[in-house]
C-alpha cells in the first residue's frame, strides 16, 4: 500500500495498490527434493530485501537499486548438501512489470543462483558464506522493449575478531546493452554491532561507479557523463518490544556530480553533498 506500490507496479499504472508476491511452492521428489515456486515472487540475488523490516537499514542500497526486483514465473531450488545450495530462474521480466501487460509474453529472463556456508570444519572461517547470482533480461513495456539487461552478484560474509561483530561484503554489477553498452556497479560493506540484547548498530559504506545513462537509473545532471559517488549510512536498531523495532538513520553521499536515483528513499536528484535522517518504528504482526 502507498507510495512503494507504483515501485513494484513499474509501468504498469500509477495505482497505490500492488500485489507484490503470489506464488504456489511445490517440492517435487527428485533427489533430496527440489523446492518449485510459480507465480510472482521475490528476485534470487541481493544483500537487501524489498521489504525494509528485513533490512539493517530503512534506506536501500544502490547495490539494491541496479539489481531486478520481483519477477513473474518459475524458479526451482535444490540443495546439493547440508552446505551448498543452486536456484534456477525463468521469468517474464527482469524488471518488476506483470506479464499482463501487452507484450510482456515476447520477453524472456532466465538466471541461476549459488550459495555456500563454509562448514564448521573450516575452522576460524567455519559459519562464512559464498552467495552468487547471474539474471540476463530485457526492460521496456508492450512493444518497446529495451536492449538486453545482465546482472552479476556476488556477497561474502566472514566472522571478525571482534566479539559481536559481523561483517559482510556485496559486488553488484549491471550491463545494459551490448557492446559499449552502460554499465554500474557498487561494491558494499556491511558490518553489524549487536551492542545489547535490545539494540545493534549497522554500518554500511557503499562505492558506486555509475556509468552514462538514459534509463533513470544512476545518472549526473549532464546525462552523458558518468557519476561516482560513495556512501555511507549509519542506523541504530532498537527493540523496543516484541514485534516493535524503532530505528533512527543517518545518511551522507557524496557524489563527483549530482546524481539521479529512481530509489524511493533518495531525492530525485541528489546534490554532490547530500545528507538524510530517518526516524522507524516498525510493528510486524
């Protein structure tokens, strides 16, 4: 409901209701078993979730801004073993648009997806995990469709020396097109502080490479030129009782030109210096 459903509508209208996931999962006996799902569903690679509840901090990534979002179709997942898991995906879109739209049925988006948990064999690096992901489509809506979108993910999280201190690693990169075609990516640090049974602290430093653009993805105010910019966002994470989450958010960019973000948590147009605060309370029931 709101303002995220023209986001996960896309093109589709300017409406402020969106079903965002609608799937029947299966598991078929093959093997160990193989977990189907048909329908509209969630996208297999990303650090972050569309739903901000899942995530350390309110304000999406730009890692999380260049990957797909939701797709409409098939995916099937198998665990090879207790440690090493495979997804293989078929869809209409690569982009959150329903295949109810004319022409959808024309476009194809197929990808796979790896992970690994390093067993507790490994030692010190026992509990670190290896994610993968690769997703090839195309954007546009009805006839237009644009040129060919692939996206490539990979995220690493090992333990730390520090008592209560997580840390994870995101590499993001997308090509539109081929050839000379545009490209981004964003590499992300996370780390995670669990300072009290109530409160965590979250860290997250991004660096972006943002390469020329038409599409309305990362873009300076030139629309010819590239624009890098790094950012860093702080969140405090308290529980303030069961099922309520209160959370305040500092957020700084600084970007060699100012940079467009079709990011529903980011100004339309940042500034080379942009700062932003939030202020969370979250009920989940």
């Amino acid at each position: 409901l709101g303002p995220d459903a023209s986001e996960i509508l896309n093109d589709d209208n300017d409406g402020e209701i969106a079903i965002k996931n609608a799937y029947l999962t299966l598991n078929a006996p093959f093997g160990s078993g193989v977990d189907v799902t048909l329908g509209r569903f969630d996208t297999i690679m990303g650090m972050e979730s569309m739903d901000y509840n899942l995530n350390p901090h309110y304000g999406h990534s730009w890692g999380y801004l260049i990957e797909p979002t939701i797709h409409e179709g098939l995916k099937a997942s198998y665990q090879l073993t207790d440690n090493i898991g495979v997804t293989a995906l078929l869809a209409n879109t690569i982009d959150a648009t329903s295949n109810t739209n004319e022409g959808e049925g024309d476009r194809k988006t197929y990808g796979f997806a790896f992970n690994t948990v390093a067993p507790e064999s490994f030692g010190y690096f026992g509990g670190s995990t290896f994610d993968f992901a690769y997703i090839n489509g195309a954007e546009g809506g009805g006839d237009d469709n644009g040129p060919p979108i692939q996206n490539y993910y990979m995220a690493f999280s090992i333990p730390t020396p520090v008592d209560k201190l997580s840390a994870g690693l995101a590499l993001d990169y997308r090509k539109n097109g081929g050839g000379e075609g545009q490209t981004d990516s964003v590499v992300g640090l996370y780390l995670e502080y669990a300072a009290s049974e109530k409160l965590t602290l979250n860290l997250r430093i991004e660096d972006v490479d943002a390469g020329p653009s038409n599409e309305g993805y990362m873009f300076d105010n030139h629309g010819s030129n590239p624009s890098d910019l790094w950012d860093l966002t702080a969140t405090a994470d308290y529980k303030l009782w069961d099922g309520v989450t209160t959370r305040f958010e500092y957020r700084y960019t600084n970007a060699d030109a100012p940079a467009g973000s079709k990011n529903a948590n980011a100004a339309s147009t940042l500034d080379e210096h942009s700062h932003s605060l939030f202020a969370n309370v979250i009920y989940e029931f």
